[in-house]
C-alpha cells in the first residue's frame, strides 16, 4: 500500500474530511482516500439516496454557535400548556 502526505489543505477541506469520517464511520484517512477516489474519478460521488439519508450530510456540520441558537430556537417547543391538557 502506497503512502502519501498531504500538506496545505485549508479547514473547509479538514471539516468535509472528519464530516464524511463521522457519517460513515471511517477513520480520517479512510475518509481522506475515499475522497480522494471520488475526485479522480475512481470511485461513485454517492451511493444513491434511501428514504430516511436526506438529512444525513447535515450530521456534525454545525458550529457550537449554530447549535446554540438553534436550541435558543426552538426552546419554546418544549414548554407544555398544562391548561391545554385539562
């Protein structure tokens, strides 16, 4: 097996790399070949979609911040109306 180092890449590229680890349970250099493969060609883009993947490319993309404010968002979703369920 051949042995590559890799230098230079900015942090949009490192953040697709440990995305694609974390969705499908690869190492990084797993992650990194298979991407790798992808953009010579030498391997299918994607599997084709199943019911229930849409959101899967979304998993361990947002900042600290971006959750934060989503659960600021929707904090008031989780208040019951007690006065409703008499």
């Amino acid at each position: 097996m051949n042995q590559l180092t890799v230098r230079g890449f900015d942090k949009a590229l490192a953040r697709r790399i440990r995305a694609v680890a974390k969705v499908r349970g690869l190492s990084l250099n797993q992650a990194a070949v298979l991407l790798l493969r992808q953009g010579a060609g030498l391997a299918p883009a994607e599997a084709p979609a199943r019911v229930g993947d849409s959101m899967k490319a979304l998993i361990g993309t947002w900042s600290r911040e971006e959750e934060a404010e989503f659960l600021r968002a929707v904090r008031p979703f989780e208040e019951v109306d007690a006065d409703f369920w008499k």
